[in-house]
C-alpha cells in the first residue's frame, strides 16, 4: 500500500515535508538486535544537505526517535517507530507555487489524484527529506546485516557525463567503508573533483545536473529470492523506484548487456581456492531467475536532475490552465545524486534483510 | 508471493516447461466483459517461435483453455484459470544438463535453493515458455483496455547496437497496430533488416544477442498509482523484471536523464488545443513521483542475450563443483527481445489494469 | 485477493460449479516433499457426497490432476496447479432459479455485486463444491506436516441440538486416524447415530439441520504467530469464513469463556514429567495473543443449515423485485456439516503450514 | 504483516504499553475529508477507563497527536500517523512478573517467540492499552462513513450470563447514538444494572468476568466483499480476533444457526415499501457468500474475563521452569467488555471503509 514495502519486514515512511514531522514504522524486525544510535546517526548525517555549496542550504537536524520497539538499545521484536522532527520549515517559500504545479516535480499529478486536497508544501509527501527516516530505518537493517558478515555499499558512479571507477568483483567491506567516510562518495577522487565541477557548473547556471549511483551487497548466500515476480530484482527494482529522482534500475551490467553476444555475456562458473561454486565474471550482478548466486549482489540507478532550478520555466495555473512561467526561489541541491547515495544503500539493506527474514525464517 | 503480481488484479503463473501444462490464474478481472478468443489467439501468435531461423524450432501451438471464470465468451467476475498444454517436449535434450549448470540460467541457484529437488528440464519454471500464459493473460487485459480507449504498444527499439526509431510523443492506437502486424515489430522496416542480420549473425556464431524493447500506454488519465513504493513505475519494474533476461527498466528518458541538466530534463506545462493540460516534452514518461500526469506512460526495458549459446561453456558439475565444459544443444532463440515484444505488452497491460481498478474501483 | 489466502504459502482456489473445471493452484510448497497420491485421495473422499441418504445424490469422482509443480510424486518448489473436472453438472436443475434468488445463498449479493454477470449456475464460485480443490490443497499440507509429528484432528461436535463428547486436552494422532475412518466421524457412535437421526429427520421434513464441528492441532511449538492482526486465531478465522456455510468461529472454550470467571477462565502452567512447561486446562486453545502456547490448537466453527431446502420459499424474481416464491428442486445436502469435517482440516493444515513456513522460512 | 491490517486503507498499530509512545500509522484514507477532533475525543473517551469502579485506576489522558496526513482539519490523502503519548506507566508494578508468565497473557508465548527479548512490561504490545490508537483510528473512519449514511454502533449483549436485549433488525443511527452516550453501553438500563453488579462481584471476589458484545452496521450497499477468503466476514474476523481477549467472532444468529433447521434459518426475500428488496429476518447477518445483502451487518463477539486478577494462581518461573505462585498487583479491570465496545466499533468501521475503497476505489 503506498508508502511501504516488505513482506516479513515491512517498512512504511510516513509525514510531509513541512507537517508536524516525518518518520518510518518497521514491523518485523528480529528481536534482540542491538542498536548503536551514534552509528545510525553518523549514516544519515551522509544523506543530509547544508554541507557545502554542493547541497541545500536548508539544515535540519534529522535526530531520529524511537518511539517504539526499541528498548534499552534493542528491537523488542514489536514494530519500531521511528520520528524526526521537522523544525525548519519555510511554508512561505513556496506560497507562490501552490497553484503552479513545477515541471517534473509531483505538483500536478498529486493536484488531479487528491482533487487539490493533498499538502504539497515543500513537496509533502514526495520530498526528497523523506528519505530521512528510509535512511533511519535502512541504518539499522545494515547493523543488523553487518553482523552476519553482509554489507552493503553504494557510490556516485557519474554524474552528468563524467564517470567514476566501478566497484571491483569482490569488493571487501573496507573499501565500502572508505567510500561512505568520503564527504563526496566516489572511489576515484580525481573523478570527484570533476564531479563537484560539473555541480558547481550547473548551479552557476541556475541549473541542475543528474548522476547514478552503483551499489552492492556482498555475503549473501546463493539461492535467496523467490522466482518470477518477487525475485531479488523485483523486489529491489520496486523499492529503488520510490526514491525520488530515480528513473532507470539495472542489474549487473544491465542496458549493456542489450549489446552484447552471449558469449560475452555469460559469466562462466568455476571453483575458487576455497572450494566454492563461483563465476568469473559477474555481469549479471549476482542474480539469476531472480534468485541469488553467492556472487556479490550489484545494480546501478540512474538519478534525475533535481527538477527544482532557479531559472524561470513555463508551466500553467490550476485550475484554469492558463500558461504562465513560475520562478522557483526556496532552497534546492544542484544535484541529489551525492546525497542519494545512502539511500540507495538504505533501501538495498531493507529489502535484502526482508529476503532473508522471508526465505530464512530468522537470520 | 513469488509467481503472482497485482492487487486488485491478481496473476499468478503456473507450471513447468516440460511438465504437464502451463497456465495463469487471474483474481479480480471485472465480471461480463467480453473475451475475443481469436483476437486473444493473433495477440498470442506474435511470442511464439518457430515461425523462422530468427527464433528456436520448437513449435508448440500454445491455446489457451478457459477452465474457469469465462462463460459465454465474457468474464464472469470469478477467477479466471488459464491452461495451455505441453505437448513438444523432448526432455532428453537436457538429461545432460541436469548436474551442470548453464552460465547465467537460473539453473545454479535454482539447485542451491530447492536442494535439487526442482524439476529444471528445460528450465523449468523459469523458462521463457512461462511467459505464453502472461500474454494469454495480458492478452485479455489489452481488449478490456481498449475499450475504454486505452492502448499498449511495444516495439523492438535495438537489437545489439542497432537501434530503431522511437515512438512519437502522442502516438496514436493505429500506429501500435501497424508495428504489432510486423512479423519483426520495428517502427522502420530498414533499420529492423539491419535487427535481422545482427541476429543472424549471432547465430551463425553459435551465439546470441540482446536488444530493447520500448513501451508506451495511451489514454491513461492523469492521477493514477500511489506514492513512494506503490506507484505506476514501482508496479510496472516489479512484474518487468519477472520477465525472463530482462536486466534493466527505465521511465521515460531514463539513464539518458542521469547526463542532463534540468533545464533539459524539465517537461514543461502547457494547454492544448483542447484545454487540456499537456506537457511539451515527455522526458520524465509520463509518471512523476510515480503517479501518472496524463501523458503517455513511457518506458524501455533491456534484454540480455539469451544465455543458451551453441559454443563450449566453461561450467562445473553439481554437487562436487568440479570443472568442466558444457555444449547446449536443444532448440534455442539467438535473441529472444523479438518475441518479448507482446510479453512487455502484456506485463503492462495487466499492471495498468490493476492500478485502475485500485484506484476506481471499477472501469 | 478474494478467492486466495496466506502469506508465504499462497493458496487460490478456482472454477465454478458448473463450468469446465475447478482447482487450485498453491505457491510456496517446500520442495522435494512426497505426495501420496492414494492417501490424498482417501482424504478427499471423507468430503464426498453420494455415499448415502445423508448426503446429496450427486456423485463426482472428484480425481485430482497435477497440472505443475510435482514431478515423480514430489513437490518441486514450483506452483503446484491442482485441477479437478466437473463431470456431473445438470444445470437445467438450476434453470428457474437464475432470477429468483435462494433466500441465504449467495445468488442475490452476487446477482447485485456482478450485475448478473457471473456465471451462479449450481451456486457458481459460491458452491460447496469449490471444497474439493481445498481439500486436495489441504490433503497435500496434511502429509507434509505429519512427517514433522504435526497432526491435525476435527470431528463433528454437534448437529442441530445433539452434542458429541470432545476431543481430551492432548488428543493423540491415533484418536484423529480412528474418527477420520469413520463414515460419520464422530467419538461417540451412540451420539453419531442420534446426529444421523436428527438429519434424516430434517430431510423427511423437506428440511436441512446444522451443526457445529471441533478441530484440534497437535505438535505444534509454542512461538508460532505474529501479533495482533496475524496470529494464529486471525489467519485461522480469515480462512475459515471462506468455507460455505460458516457463521461462526471460536477458540478454546470461545463464547463460553464470556459467561467465565478469570479464576475458571485462566490456564494454569506447570511443568509435566518430561521437564515441558504446559497449561493444566486449556481453555484458551492453545493460543494467547495470537501466538501458539505448544498446547493444542483448538477451535470450533458453527455451521449453518443448508440453504437448499425442498419447502416452497419466499423470495423475488430479479430484478423487478416481484415477491415470489421457490422451489429448489435439484440434489442437496440435507446437512452438510459432516461432510465439512475434512474441508476444515484441510484449512487448519494449510494456515498452520503457512504459519511455520513463515516463522522458520522452512520445516 | 503482524500489527496492520487492510488492503486499500492499511492500519499498523505500534506502540508498548510501558514505552515512549503508542499510535497507529493509517495509509489510505481518502483525501479532503474532515475529521473533527473533539468528536474524536469524546469517542476515545469511551474506551478510556479510571472514571468508576468498573474500571483500572490507570488514569491515561490519551490525546492524539497527528504527526502527519491531517492538514487544517482535513486529510491530506499522504498517510496519517497518530501518537498518543504514554505518560503513566508504572513499571515497578509489574516487575516481578518478568520471569514469572501471567496464566492466559501472552507473556509466555511472547517469551519464547521473542526469546526474552520483548518488552513484555505491562504487557507490552499485546497490552489493552494498544486499542486507543486503533480507536483513534477508527473514529476518524467513523465520521468519514457517517457523511456517507453508514453508521456502525456496539452495545454490550453480555456480562457473565446476564444478557441485555438486542439491536432491532433495522436500527436507526439515533438510537446507536444513545447507546454509545451511556457510561455503560447497554441497551436495557435494567440489564446493564445487573450487568454491573456481576462486574462488582467479580471484583470484589478478587477475580473478573467477561462478556459479548453486537454490533451493527447499518447503510452498507449490497454487493460489497469479495467471495471466498475476501468476504466481510472474512476480513471483519481477521481484525477482530486481533482485539485482546476476544475468543469467539459470529456473523447474525452464527452459533445458534447451528443449531436450527434451514426453514428456520434461511431469511426470505421481499420487497419494501420503497421498492427496496430486503429480507424478512436477518439471520446471516447481512452477510451471504461473504457479500453484503444490503440488510445490516451484524456480528457479535465473545470476550473471556480479564485475565489479571487479584488471587494468587499458579505459574512457573522462567526459563527454568520450576513450579511457583504469582500474585499479581497493578491496576486491572475486573472486566474489559465495556470498555471494548468502541473498539469493536472502530475495528468494523476501519474493515468497512477498507472494503468500500477495494470495491468503489472511493467514496
């Protein structure tokens, strides 16, 4: 329904950008498992704007509450609430789009399905800040998943036209690691400085710019995932797509395989040194019928241009549809790409934790 | 649950590809509409191979039995249980499969899942023969759909590196036809001359291809599909990817929004000659923040090269894991993105009629 | 959906009772468990009518085909498609009642509900035959859940105001095989033979009787359940509303408990010989919150007279609405209570499968 | 998913009884309508207890705050998170049962499902106090169903074997109302005089009793459910068994029908003087093949004494399990019928908006 997924661990953000506050219920998380709150802070602390000219200047706090199914730093098992406050909110910015939907925003299509009644101050419910609590949530699927040797790391593989490094085969834990301490989450740091290029560029001409985000999930065992409908990239591919901006998912090399001759294509299997079933290569990113092979778990999205730009833009009024232009002033991210990094790991953790609860029982 | 997809709109699908039957069983289809068989039987015909040297020479006639849920030719509002039989199946093409994996089919993590109790002759579930009951299920979504003005056309839009045209912004219904009437469903005969040889080629290599295919649905209203996780483009990624060798799904302009600036990237409102509301361009596919915004629904999904070749493939037998080659003979496409062409046409159809009779109720 | 219930064992029930078939398809079966087919069989004829003057004179061999999803007689992991054929249709029997309905079937809310679409020939969907594919489901669970010493029990405990002995506290599996093999399953053949009498009664009298019937789940661990709105008594009672002519369900001493004291009301635990912990009495079935005590499951479900009366009956011709009145001529059951006993182990079965399965992602 | 429930409009309830907070996360509610907060209030008053001696000394205020979705009075259409703030718990009270499972709680299932990770203080999630969200909950659907002329209305049938009268078979919304503004919800003031005695009995005798409560729901549309596993009955049990205490859910004379014959039981057709077709006698509850009638929904629900009670009982200590007493002190109801009647009511209203938005997909 909406704005939740999951099957055994079923996740459901709530709030709107400029309501009384935003946050995340969990329902089915394993019981006893330990939480650090300084962790889980420090991982939204990478989704959050007001850094440096690359983002928003709109700061926010994010601290995250457990109201629920958290007690004494442990899941109790009961569903786990979570609740950040919204406290700096400026409604006025955007009195003056009310009835002007932006282009490429939600505006419009939320004015038809909701006959104008929907909140969409600040965005309301489609904001990008409500990735704060997919964030809070995901952070503790990742402790979680962390401690039965399963990680999870993504990174800015381009933005605009300049393209960053690509994860190895078998990328170890410390190199996700050293990715996500970087304030810019790129492997190659020449690559990002020409990537803070690109968004400053864009900025400076009152534009904005669109990137994608490489990701893997490394330590999961072969056969998890069920087939057709809810295989590991149903399921991802359905949670990936309610991050906003994101237009296109794939696996392993994905749009490129298009191009290719199977035997190209084929990732041959072999044995490694320590006797397990492997493949050499990995372009199907780990997934075959849906179902999981023991290879590390990989996929790519490719993320929008913020659609919030400062130039003017011709758009209509509601109701009447008389065309006028609409100058967006507020404050908006150049690109959202750099801070949709731990999202994107945030959503992989929740759905590989789900697979798991759903095929294992229990972990 | 696995096989199955929808919400209002159930389909799940059934059966093995050299068991006793295969089929589809759909909840929730609205009651007294009429079904016409021979044009389910035409819809059908355009996955089917055998036909030429582009696709396998295993012809099964594939003919949907009704078993329940229609009488008299209209749909009663109970489930509707589909069933084709399997009447070409020579498993004795796969007996030395059974304990060796095929590079990148499901048949490895199949073993590891089921512990090698699932019947893969053939593929077993997972074979692309499982996607005749989707189009015989997708096949009746289409007729209700257009009559109430609302059309689905695919066509192949690259077969390795060569890319065909795309559809026109507003595409009109008679257009989707003239492409469906082709044997091979290119918008330009030419550049689909050029689809053939590349394919043809492939399989002179004792190889194969990949392609693209794109889709558009017309006559949607705008206001459709819930926010975050449950929206037109989360449903449709969810029941794409249960497609056999799809490995990419993208909306609109897609990746190619991921190189932009918004400027570019933004669809711009304006009034038509009718009064209604439009957008100039259609970058974002018509969906945003997975709602539909009245334009045409637009995506394109990416096709592996089929995974069975002709060539020695490097493979290790199960369960010892000791390495070795495999040569596939059977009977196998050189490029299947031809004959997915009504399967993303069906996929859509049947997510698209869901979503209406979520949010309506009834057509 | 409608005609479908569980969660990661996903049953769906399919067909008319008329029309060319009827069935079920099952998804989320664990691979490689034997399915004995004479064994099947033999449960699926405790539900079959035709044996005698106590039931209806229509007799179907109700012979279940395997579509999918076993192969040499084990499951494979696939959705298992069961189909049944409906050989024994008159439905010129039915033919005056098409516009007039039965007072208490479902023929008017469903002549409202589809507009006159479905197809109610017999009772259509609605009709007690639908059972058979639940059984065949359900006899498939059953043999699956006694190889893990779980077993599931009911027998008739009331028809009309004749009551039957109930089962003890910790009923073993032997005591459930002796009342399953009976013709009338009951403990007490002396109360057996007052129920027949009570039965036959009715049909002299043109008349039909109900009853009630107690069902218990033996070897069940304690822990099995979710809270609050997918427990055990809540995935039991979803279920067992779906078989026809089911108005009531309770668990433990159910609505007795209501007239209780807490002091008489309350299951006292202590630890018995083998060092278990357990409950003295158990009043509440097994059950506390939702989650499985390692007690019994028990409950009982009431069981309305058959509609299907031969009296002349009030009702209205469709859809003018003119007062009327009916005479249903037809083959019916004059009660059908004793036939349901095995439809409601197959539903027990099934939801405690579905249960395990979730909680332990295997057995 | 364990604590939610619901397919179009989705209610999780989250929350411990001794925790930060309790409250319930509803998606789905239709946009645009108003919900009155002193209107709210005064129906979560209903359930609130510490006004006289029937009731615990626990004293909660239990104000709904809406962190999101309700804007301005109205809902937005984005979902709607209420806390309810817990302020007034005294775990010291209950700190000697942590070892010790209360006979007929959920504390020992809870404790090996959960392998004493819950947090079972006061009972935890499974705790009573966990209806005021759902309450919360429930009246906002209460107002919305009230604009459309569907009203639903509980009174107390039962307490110990004292019996109030019933609802009329057509009751108008006037006299639900008078109901519901009693302190104690009875029709008959003489009954529930009686009634309270048996309360006051029970309490002095250190011990509890339980009750039944009916209810109604009166300006449903015939047609609305879906058959088999979908029905009103179906989905109305599966929320009712997930009340506390509740052990026995019947729809019309459910249990008695048992025990009738069908000339008795079956509800003749006529027409009304408006035209309308309605039955004669309402047996079933409004309720066929698990479709309204267009008759009232009627069902009735069994509720076992407050397992807490003042007299010592017999337990064991866990996990070692040796044999001991408990006395259990805290605050208690000595009945908890009363106090449930609104929370019946809000259960049926949430079920039959969710209902109304599957079948209308609006109002």
């Amino acid at each position: 329904m909406a704005s939740g997924f999951g099957e055994r661990l079923r996740v459901s953000i709530y709030g709107e950008s400029h309501g009384n506050g935003i946050g995340a219920l969990i329902e089915g998380l394993p019981a006893g498992e330990a939480v650090d709150y300084d962790r889980l802070m420090r991982f939204m602390e990478r989704r959050q704007g007001g850094r440096n000219a690359l983002s928003t200047a709109r700061k926010e706090p994010d601290i995250p509450e457990f109201v629920s199914g958290i007690f004494d730093g442990r899941t109790t098992g009961f569903p786990v609430c979570i609740r950040i406050a919204n406290t700096n909110t400026r409604s006025g910015d955007y009195s003056n789009l009310a009835m002007k939907p932006r282009p490429s925003h939600a505006d419009y299509p939320a004015y038809i399905k909701w006959h104008g009644a929907a909140d969409m101050r600040g965005g309301g419910h489609f904001s990008g800040r409500l990735t704060a609590p997919l964030c809070a949530a995901g952070g503790i699927a990742l402790q979680i998943l962390a401690r039965h040797n399963i990680f999870v790391g993504a990174h800015l593989s381009s933005i605009g036209t300049v393209c960053d490094d690509t994860f190895p085969i078998l990328p170890d834990a410390a190199l996700f690691d050293t990715v996500a301490q970087k304030a810019f989450p790129v492997i190659s740091d020449e690559k990002g400085a020409r990537m803070q290029e690109e968004i400053l560029a864009a900025r400076e001409a009152l534009d904005s710019v669109g990137g994608t985000i490489e990701c893997m999930v490394t330590g999961l065992p072969a056969g998890l995932g069920d087939p057709m409908f809810d295989g590991m990239e149903n399921r991802l591919a359905r949670v990936l797509f309610g991050i906003p901006a994101v237009k296109g998912v794939e696996f392993g090399d994905g749009f490129a395989l298009s191009q290719m001759r199977g035997s190209q294509a084929n990732d041959p299997y072999r044995t490694d040194t320590d006797g397990n079933i492997v493949t050499e290569t990995n372009r199907n990113g780990g997934i075959l019928g849906g179902i999981t092979t023991g290879m590390p778990l990989r996929f790519r999205v490719g993320i929008k241009p913020t659609p919030s730009i400062a130039q003017p833009q011709k758009t209509v009024s509601l109701p009447d549809g008389q065309e006028t232009t609409l100058e967006i002033k507020g404050r908006h991210d150049p690109c959202i790409a750099q801070r949709a990094v731990p999202v994107i790991e945030a959503a992989a953790a929740l759905t590989v934790l789900d697979v798991l609860l759903c095929d294992k029982g229990a972990l």
